[in-house]
C-alpha cells in the first residue's frame, strides 16, 4: 500500500496532479481543497495517498492533510459513495463544513455537492455521524479545528467529561455551546462543566 508520494510537481490540474518520483510519474487524483495548497509547478510536494485498486485500475488518491484523507475514507465507507462523489464532497467543502453538516443533519448542504443527491446526502448523515468523536463534533460545530486554542480545548473537554457523565452527545454539545456563547471568555474546563448543568 502506498501512503504518501514525495517528489517534484510536474502537472498540476485541479482534479489531478504528476508527481516525479525517481523518474517514474505517478498521477494522484485530488480534492480541489489539495490544490489549493499546492507549491509552484517545479517544486518538491508531499501528499498522503490512498491507493485505491480495482479489477481495471489502479488509483492513488492525494491529499494535503490527514484529516481530508480520513474524511476520504469515512465518506467511501458510506453505501453508495465510492471515490469520485468522496473527492467531489471535499471540493465542495471543508473538512470541517462537512463534519458540521453531518452533525448538524444538514441535507441541503450535503446535497449541494455536484454529484451527491438529497438521498444520498442523508445515508452519509445517518452512516457517519456515530463515527465522529464527540471532540470531532464539536470543533466542526464550534467552527475551529485549532487544537493549541485554550477555549477550544477547553469546550471539548467539557464535552467529553458530559459525556463521561451520560448526557448525549448532541445534548452535551447544545449545553457547552449555549454557556460558550454566553461567556466567550471561560476556558476552564471545570467552571464550564458546572455552568453547562446548572443549565
């Protein structure tokens, strides 16, 4: 299996890029969330791939970060979504957005996406949404994916530890985002949790 490829960018398109590798050109079909990341025809990239294999091909799949490429892999494992309608969702959107929709149960914006219908939009919602942690659901509602951020840090733990308790995710989430936007300046884990179920 073949995770990454690093070498020089020869061709690079929106869908698809060349990467020279030693001589041997590997073309790497990617999101247009890669491309935009991508340094100048000429220059070294680094992409994680997935290797997809089938009786008639063999396609390798890159991406700039981890997250787009176990997003990939999440949305394939869906009934229905094979590897074209997966890059086409995350052109369509970020990872985050994406996570958003799915927790949010958001058909319309799924179903937005080129490709991906208002049935299938709803199989990815019911398929994936116990797939994602509940600091997964958070930092895609909250709207940040920066882990160093002491509030976001501290929205999640909170989450986890109402978790912990035996609130439902959804409801966890609905109670430590009610007393975040209520007091934006509280990142104390503790504090949060007591203001949450004095709710």
């Amino acid at each position: 299996m073949i995770t990454y490829v690093k070498g020089i960018l020869v061709e690079k398109h929106p869908t698809r890029v060349v990467v020279d590798l030693a001589g041997l050109g590997y073309e790497v079909l990617i999101p247009l969330s890669s491309y935009d990341r991508l340094p100048a025809t000429g220059g070294e990239v680094r992409l994680l791939t997935v290797d997809h294999v089938r009786e008639d091909a063999h396609i390798l799949y890159g991406f700039h970060s981890e997250g787009e490429r176990q997003l990939f892999g999440m949305l394939t494992s869906v009934s229905g979504i094979g590897p074209k309608s997966a890059l086409s969702a995350l052109s369509g959107m970020t990872v985050r957005e994406l996570k958003a929709a799915v927790v949010e149960g958001d058909v319309k914006r799924i179903s937005a996406v080129p490709g991906i219908g208002a049935k299938t939009a709803e199989r990815i919602i019911v398929e994936l949404r116990h797939k994602l942690s509940a600091g997964e659901a958070l930092e895609a509602v909250a709207g940040t994916d920066d882990g160093d951020d002491p509030l976001h840090a501290g929205l999640r733990d909170a989450l986890l530890a109402l978790v912990a308790l035996g609130y439902k995710q959804d409801d966890a989430r609905k109670m430590v985002l009610a007393v975040s936007k209520k007091h934006p300046d509280i990142t104390d884990v503790e504090k949060l949790i007591k203001m949450a179920l004095s709710r």
